[in-house]
C-alpha cells in the first residue's frame, strides 16, 4: 500500500492556512476618514472564527478517521511483511544446514496470538497519539485566527500603515513556523505532518521487527546483527556490527549466549525515534566475521554525511516556510520579498541535488515551484494571491514571445542549434505561453467566483 501520511497532513494544514487568510482577505475592515474601523472588523471576523471552527470540526472530522484506518492498514502490512521475510531468510539458512526447529508452542499458534496483541496495542497507541494530534492542530488554527484577529489592530496603531501589512505582521510568525501543535519532551515543536512521519516510521518499524521476531520466536532463535549500512546515525554507530540477543521480539533470554541484550542498547539510544537502522539475524556457524565496524575513513564519512542531511533538512523546512509566507501574505511588497527567498531556497535544494549531496531517486527533495503548487489549490488562495499570479504570468508570457521573435536573446548558440532542436524549443516555449494563458483564465474564474459569493 502506498500512502504518504505526512503529505495528507501537509495537505490538511495547507487548507486551514489557507482557509484563515482568505477569511480575511475576503471581509477587510472598512476603511474611514481617520483609519479603519478594526471594531466593525473584528466583530465580523469573531462570526467567522466561529463559522471556520464548525465546518472544520465537520470536514476533518471524516478525513482524519481515513487517515487512522490507513495507519491502521500500513502498520499490519508492515509487520506481515516482516513475519513472512523472515521465514524465507530462515527456510534458506536451513538449506544451508543450519540446525532450527519449530517449538510446540508455535505448531499450535500460540506465539501468532501473542503477535496479534502486541500488533493491536502497537496500533492503538499509535492511533490514539495520532488523534490527539489531530485534535491539536484544530485547536491551534483556531487559535491563530483569534490571536491574528486581535494582533492586526494592534499592529494598524503601531503604524503598520495599511489593512494588507497590518494583517500580514499579525499572520507572519504563525506562517513561518506553520501550525507546529505537537511539543516533544525537549521542548522542540513540529507540525502535525513532520510528527505523523516520526510517528509513521518508527510504528512501521517496530511492526516490521515485531513480525520478524515473532517467526524467530516460532523457530527458537534469538540472536541478532545490526547491519552495517553507510548512513548510519551517530546515535546508533556504537551498536554497528554487533550480535546481540532480541528479548524485545525475539523472547530472548539472558542464558541464550555470550552478547548483549537488544533491550540494554535501546536504553542506551538505539532504535530511537526515527532511526533508520536495522537488524537481521545472526545464525551461528553460517555468519562469518559479525563483529564488523567501521574504519576511522568510514567513521569521518558517517560524520559528514549527516551534517549533510542536517542541512538538507534545514533547507526543506525553509522552503516550506517561503511558500507557506509567499502563498499567504496580502500586501504584495511583503509576497515578493518572500517569493524570492523561496526562489533562493529552491536554488540551494537544486544545486544539492546537481552536486550529488541529496539523493533524490524517489524525488523527495525536488524544489517547490509556488506557481505549480499553487494551482491545484486556486479554491484556497486569496483574491490578492490570485490577481498577482495572474500578473507573474502576464510577465512570463511576454518573456517567452520575446524568445520567439529573438530566440539568440536566450540562447546565444541559437545558430549553432540543429533545425529541429530549434522548431522544439518553439513549440515548447508556445506551449508554455498556451499552459499560462490558460493558468490566467483559472484565476480570472476564481476571481469571479469569489466576487459573487461575496455579494
């Protein structure tokens, strides 16, 4: 099953944004001889707090019981693929003459209903830690709004100067950090989407290794290796290489032999939240050398190599920042200024990946285009959104018809280029003229749309 619950996150938080700002983009404060008349404002934005707070109730309500059957169904997946895996990696050390038998206790089932009940309270306290973060990010969004609500007067009498900046300086902070409404123990917050990856993760793991110690269970092992892999985190690296003995899954007991419990290194910071290392079985007398560590060389790369993804992460929570501030503000000064910090934040991601320094095969890092984003979520932008990316693409119209008529003002080799090189870039350029003509009309609709809802 392939489901991206941390897109479905991003997706929901995206519409309670964008939901807030356009409320307020659509009912301004009426503007007076001697300012705005924030009371009338304000009075008429509390009505649709409260209208905002009950169609959200109602529309999340049945997206978020999807999502947890999902969660539900992703985390049984993975432990069943975990179960089965196993039994082939065992079935083949068999073949090669490794000695395992099947206990009494596993021919009659017995270690499949114990599976089975760690599986439902694996899922159910997922589930349940899910759902008080879904309640959160309500609760904040409705939060925000109010504070929001209050703040844009504030900062109108502190000479924010008009309606568009007042609302943008009482929105800034909120839409730079999103609606971050889970808190860690260390005091760190995230967004529902970044928690639901963590969260995600590191259940789908633990079902993984849940099933595949439930079949070395049946079978009577419990010695296991953490493997080796290049990416490994510093947090886990101690553990690398070595066999220990599973009494988390596994059953392991103490007497099972000369090594240390699994139970003992994850106290010490293995298996962490998010940990993207792994285990497998150890089979005496087949596995040659289980001792294998990292070279001083290796241990630098390792180094490296997450400070790297440090910063990768770090540059892909600044693009979301961009857009979320570029795509949101009313006052068109303050959505250039941010449209080109997303544009020098989408570059950084872009020359990583040209470099070689974010491995992007599942496109997991491919730079947000605002533009591109933007339009397959119109019904959410606001009037001012709309009628300033009808004027980008007005801009980006006229640029490519001057390629046209001189197509050496874009590409100096132009004469140097094969003839149907050249009639392709034509065609690609009057293509891109057509999708932003029509990207134009999209908007032009919308507008219109808005404008008669309003009356």
């Amino acid at each position: 099953m392939d489901y991206d619950v941390g897109a479905a996150f991003d997706r929901i938080e995206t519409e309670l944004i964008n939901s807030m700002i356009r409320n307020m983009d659509r009912h301004r404060a009426g503007e007076l001889k001697e300012g705005y008349n924030w009371e009338m404002w304000q009075a008429l934005q509390l009505k649709q707090l409260e209208r905002y707070k009950r169609l959200n109730a109602k529309k999340y309500k049945g997206k978020f019981k999807d999502i947890n059957n999902k969660i539900e169904l992703l985390i049984r997946q993975a432990n069943r693929k975990g179960y089965m895996s196993e039994e082939v990696k065992i079935l083949d050390a068999i073949k090669k003459d490794f000695f395992a038998q099947k206990s009494s206790e596993a021919l009659n089932g017995v270690f499949f209903r114990v599976n089975e009940r760690k599986l439902d309270a694996l899922i159910q306290a997922t589930v349940k830690d899910m759902g008080t973060a879904e309640t959160a990010i309500l609760r904040m969004a409705n939060d925000r709004y109010r504070k929001a609500i209050f703040n844009a007067q504030v900062y109108a009498n502190t000479g924010a100067g008009t309606y568009e900046k007042a609302v943008d300086m009482a929105t800034k902070d909120m839409l730079a950090a999103g609606l971050n409404c889970v808190q860690y123990k260390n005091g760190a917050r995230h967004t529902l989407a970044n928690y639901a990856r963590m969260a995600i993760r590191t259940a789908n793991k633990r079902a993984y290794l849940q099933g595949e110690g439930a079949k070395r269970q049946e079978w009577g092992i419990s010695t296991v290796i953490v493997n080796k892999r290049s990416g490994a985190c510093p947090l886990c690296v101690p553990f690398v290489g070595k066999v220990m003995i599973d009494d988390v899954w596994s059953g392991g007991k103490p007497t099972d032999g000369p090594y240390m419990l699994l139970s003992s290194a994850m106290e010490a910071g293995f298996y962490h939240p998010n940990c993207k290392d792994s285990h497998s079985t150890y089979f005496p007398m087949l596995d040659d050398n289980p001792e294998a560590r990292f070279s001083r060389r290796e241990l630098k790369d390792i180094e490296e190599d997450y400070r790297q993804e440090q910063l990768v992460n770090y540059a892909d929570r600044q693009v979301k920042k961009y857009m979320r501030l570029a795509g949101n503000s009313l006052d068109e000064g303050n959505a250039y200024k941010y449209e080109r910090k997303l544009n020098e934040w989408n570059q950084v991601v872009v020359n990583r990946i040209k470099n070689g320094i974010i491995d992007d095969t599942e496109g997991s890092f491919l730079p947000m285009d605002l533009q591109l984003f933007a339009e397959k979520d119109l019904k959410n932008q606001s009037s001012n959104s709309l009628r300033r990316s009808i004027r980008n693409f007005e801009k980006r119209i006229a640029e490519h018809e001057h390629y046209i008529e001189n197509p050496i003002s874009h590409c100096p080799d132009w004469e140097t280029k094969d003839p149907r090189r050249q009639q392709g870039l034509i065609k690609h350029w009057q293509k891109e003229i057509s999708n932003f003509k029509e990207s134009i009309q999209n908007r032009i609709d919308e507008l219109k749309e808005i404008v008669s809802n309003d009356l």
